[in-house]
C-alpha cells in the first residue's frame, strides 16, 4: 500500500477527529504513506499541523486547479469516516455530488468528453 486517505467529512460530533491520528498510525505500521483529505468544515474540528506532521504531508481541503501540483501521492486505498449509507451508495454507484445533491455535470470539453 502505497497511500492511505483518511477522509474527514465530519467533525466534532463524529469523533472522527479525535480519532484520525490512530488511523493514520495504524496505516503507517502496515507500510502505508499516508496523505489527508478533509472537507472545509471538517478542517476546523481537527489539529491539521499535527496531521501533517505525521503524515509529512498538508492537509487538502480544497480542490486543486489544472496545472497545479498534487500534494499527495496517487492513492492505493481510501478510508472515509464518518460515512452514511447515502455516501457509500453514491460511490458505489459511479456518482460524484455536489453540495446541493445534485450530480457533478462535467464542463463542456472535459475529460468526460474523451472517455465516452
């Protein structure tokens, strides 16, 4: 396993934060390089500096624009947390949701376009 994602989605309520470092170190005991992705609002419920001081790497909170570089490395394996049935069924089934529920629509030109 080269990277493990901890995905952050919610906070304090969860739990999640305060039990992020356990999952980051337990990916790392089995080899894992480990990178952090969380929501903005999840961000401000968790201590990203120390994240990142044991990942060695920055937290992502928000998306990157074309040509910029990627902070993490390509990722072998994903644990999101926490994650209703909802989110799990939208990613079984191909979907990508916007905030407002509503399917991601590609822009005209994208890589969509070529995948067809």
């Amino acid at each position: 396993m080269k990277v493990a994602r901890p995905g952050c989605q919610g906070g304090r309520a969860s739990g999640v934060d305060r039990d992020v470092g356990e999952l980051i170190t337990a990916a790392q005991e089995a080899n894992g390089d480990v990178g952090v992705v969380a929501t903005p609002q999840a961000i401000g419920f968790m201590d990203a500096r120390a994240t990142e001081a044991q990942t060695g790497y920055p937290v992502r909170s928000a998306w990157r624009s074309p040509g910029d570089p990627r902070p993490l490395p390509p990722a072998d394996a994903i644990a999101l947390a926490p994650a209703i049935f909802d989110t799990i069924d939208t990613w079984a089934a191909g979907s990508v949701l916007t905030g407002s529920g509503e399917p991601h629509r590609p822009k005209a030109g994208g890589a969509a376009e070529r995948l067809r």
